[in-house]
C-alpha cells in the first residue's frame, strides 16, 4: 500500500440497479413484437423498424458526443429498410429473405466509404466509418435477425421464447429492487451478473417445460446464455459510451433494457 496521505484503496465494482422506469422502453416493444406474431410478418417488420429507428437514434446521438456520429443514411439502410424488405420477399418463400442480407450489407460498405470520397473528410474518418458500420451491423442485423427468425418453422415459438429471456433479463433488477423496497440500490458488480442469469434460467427451465420441442433443454440454456451475455454486453456499451461523453456514471448493470 502507497504511503500517500488521503490515499485509500479503489472500492470494488458498484452498480446501480434501477428502478423500473428504466425497462418500459425494452418492454414495450418486446410486448408489441409479441403481438405482432399473430398479425404476419410484414406488421412485426413495421414493429421492429420503430423500434430500431428509436434505437439507431440514441445510438447516434451517443456516438456523436463523443465526435464519431455514424453516416446515417448508410446505417439506417440495414436497419430500417432490410427488415420490410425481408418480409415482404419471404412472404411467401421465407428462405428467400436470408438472400437479401449480404447483398445490402455489401451496398453499406460501399457507400459509406463511396460518401468519404464524396464529401472528402480528412478527420475522423476511421471514427465515422466505425461508428457507421458497427451501427449498421448491430441494429439493422439485430432487427432483421427478428423477422427472419419469425420464417423459421416453428419461428413463433423461437420469437416467443427469445422475448419471454429478453423481459425475465430486463425485470431483474427492478424486481430485486422493488422487493428490497427502495428506489435503487447499489450492489457488487457479480449481482449484475448472477441477478439477470438467475432470472434468465428461471425462465428457461419454464419455457422447456411448457413448450417442449423444438426448445430443448441444451438449446434453451444455450439461448439463455446467449440472451445474458447480448445484454449485459449492449448495457455495458451504452454506458461506455456516456461516460466517454462526459456524463455521469450511472450504473445500469441489470435490467435496464440493455
């Protein structure tokens, strides 16, 4: 230990979990991409669009207070344009749709670096084409993944049960908070962890159970974890990104729509 007057030693990891305010956005639109599986797939790619274009907006606006705002006519290609597009080509031939993918995600590449030709930007130019291509890729992949999952046979119940990990990985927090009767509560950072996977296998182990095929107990607790680590993974990226924005530390560690 340094011999530093005032000096002590750095506290663990604290996180802050939220109240539920912080997990209506995320539950809202999983409950409307649910209601759509009853409607067809040309609705839930219109469900899905609003809900990628809210998202592709706060990720622009985080990435451009920190000077790296993604091109976004090229991001919102993928991300607002593909799942229609998908939907309506695989309305009646569903393999049809996974076509399409490569195709527009090569026209992004080319454009964003055609529109650096164009415009000639000399500074953050590596930033720019990052941020526009990391976009791209996660918000129009993640909103095209769901209308492709829905042709899948038996999509409904893969869509279902992702929705059904996505909500029990949200809820956590908020319930752990509510149920120790505070607004927020600071905890460890292996809480933020074990609280959403512990809600998570819950809900697995329940879906097994009552659906059966195809949802598997491998595939199911394959599917939990892949639902736990996509958000943890996407909360710890937006907070990254405000506090490299100057903002305040806010934790957001479990169930806060990550």
């Amino acid at each position: 230990m340094r011999a530093v007057a005032g000096w002590a030693p750095a506290p663990d990891p604290i996180r802050t979990l939220q109240p539920m305010a912080q997990v209506v956005g995320p539950l809202v639109f999983t409950g409307a991409v649910l209601a759509m599986l009853a409607v067809g797939p040309v609705a839930l790619a219109v469900v899905v669009v609003i809900g990628a274009a809210l998202a592709l907006a706060d990720l622009s606006a985080l990435l451009g207070r920190v000077g790296a705002r993604p091109v976004l006519p090229v991001a919102a290609l993928p991300a607002l344009v593909l799942p229609v597009l998908v939907a309506v080509v695989g309305a009646d031939d569903p393999a049809r749709g996974w076509t399409w993918l490569g195709g527009v995600f090569a026209v992004v590449v080319v454009a964003g670096f055609a529109l650096v030709l164009v415009f000639g930007r000399r500074h953050g130019v590596v930033h720019a084409l990052g941020s526009t291509f990391a976009s791209a890729l996660l918000v129009g992949l993640g909103a095209t993944s769901l209308v492709l999952l829905h042709g899948l046979p038996e999509g409904a119940v893969w869509l279902l049960s992702l929705g059904v990990l996505a909500v029990a990985a949200d809820l956590a927090g908020p319930v752990l908070v509510l149920a120790l009767g505070r607004r927020e509560v600071a905890v460890s950072a292996l809480l933020t962890l074990l609280a959403p996977l512990g809600a998570v296998a819950v809900a697995a182990v329940v879906l097994v159970v009552t659906i059966g095929a195809p949802l598997e107990p491998v595939v199911a607790a394959l599917l939990a974890v892949a639902v736990v680590v996509t958000a943890l993974g996407a909360d710890q990226l937006r907070r990254s990104l405000v506090l490299d924005a100057g903002g305040e530390r806010r934790g957001a560690g479990v169930g806060t729509g990550g």
